[in-house]
C-alpha cells in the first residue's frame, strides 16, 4: 500500500502537460473507433468461445451490463463477460445473451480474491482482463474511449468522489486509466480519485501515450486484478 501512495504522489509530483486542441483529440477518438473495431473484429472468434464456456459453467447468458457513469453522468450499460453467478448478482432485465444488472453491489474494499467469483476460469479470465475484451464495443459506439477513468457506479461516485465527480464525468470513460497502471485493486478509492483527477486536469498525447504503453504489461502481469 505504501507504494502505491508513493506512486501517486510522484504522479502529483509530474509537471502538468499543456491540454492539446480539440481537433486533435477528434482525430484521437475516430482512431481509437477504427482501432476497436479492428481488435474487436479480430477477437470475436475468441469471444464467441469464451461465451460458449461462460454458459455452460453459469447456465446463464455469457454477458452481463451494469449500470455505470458516462460523460456528463449519462448511464452506460457497461458490457462484460459473466464471472460471477451463484446469485451473485441482483437481476434486473435477462435477456438471450445479456442481463442487465442495475444495482449490482461493489465491494467497499476490493481484493484479488472476491469470494464472489467461484470459478477458476472466471478469476483468470478477471484477472487478465478478459472479461472486459466485449467494452471495446463501447469504444466503437463511441461511449467510451481507449484511455479515461474507469467507469464508475453513481453510488461509487457520491460516496467516495463527492465534489470531484463532475470533474471526473467531463470526459468519456476509458479502457484503461491511470488506476490500472498505477496498482489497480491494491489503491484505495482516495488514490484511484486522486489519479483520475490528475489524468483529467493533465490530459495531454503524451501522458495518453504512455498509458497505452504501459497497459499490456499491466494486464499480462495480473497482479492486483481481481
């Protein structure tokens, strides 16, 4: 936890990053569409087979979408692949392939190990990030982007945002943010504030860039997922 707090605070530490003009973050985000439908397009084999197992461990659709905050606090129903059943979840709309999940609860303290995932395949698939591979269709649609602040529940958001939360909603939600290459689930919810602020208030095509860069040795490494 300590290096955690200490990676933070180098982050404060980081000169701040002169905002680039809004016709260069135009040009960003029709990338990032182009680039997630490309992956998305490319991974669909693999995810139609990832479907096929989730339903035959679950005996319930493969998807779930939950109800997160998007730009400006518009609800996105976010898509991920299925690793909690059980009666996990509170059901709210079941559909053929996907339940929608309104008030599903998140733990106040989240840990590599949630005693609400049962299955090995569902906690390796959590913890490499392979239930999420389906948000790319949010990119595409262009609700989310490549980098942003995680989506979070409005609870999530009044309970440990407060003033900030408004700050935090004036850009879209991404893929990845600071708070997954920066120590994910072992920062408090103070810490992962602290790094979506900064990620907003020094947005720029470098820090972008290197948070791209720095994902995939984050999401192959697994640790602090969960």
């Amino acid at each position: 936890m300590a290096a955690s707090l200490a990676a933070v605070r180098a982050i404060e530490k980081q000169p701040a990053h002169a905002v680039s003009r809004p016709r260069v973050w135009a040009i960003v985000g029709f990338a990032e569409r182009a680039l997630a439908a490309v992956l998305l397009a490319a991974l669909l084999p693999v995810l139609v087979l990832l479907a096929v197992v989730v339903a035959a461990l679950s005996r319930r659709t493969p998807f779930v979408a939950l109800a997160r905050a998007g730009r400006n606090g518009n609800c996105i129903w976010l898509l991920k692949l299925r690793t909690m059943w059980e009666g996990a979840e509170c059901v709210a709309d079941s559909r053929f392939l996907v339940e929608r999940i309104e008030n599903a609860p998140v733990p106040e303290f989240k840990t590599g190990h949630d005693p609400r995932v049962t299955s090995p395949f569902a906690a390796f698939c959590r913890r490499y990030s392979i239930d999420e591979i389906p948000q790319l269709w949010h990119v595409v649609a262009g609700d989310m982007a490549l980098v942003g602040p995680r989506p979070l529940t409005y609870p999530e958001l009044s309970t440990y945002y407060g003033d900030d939360a408004q700050e935090v909603l004036s850009v879209k939600p991404g893929l990845t943010g600071l708070w997954q290459v920066r120590g994910r689930n072992s920062l408090t919810y103070r810490q992962r504030r602290e790094l979506d602020l900064h990620l907003v208030r020094h947005r720029s095509l470098h820090l972008y860039v290197s948070i791209l860069a720095r994902t995939l040795p984050a999401v192959f490494s697994g640790i602090n997922a969960g």
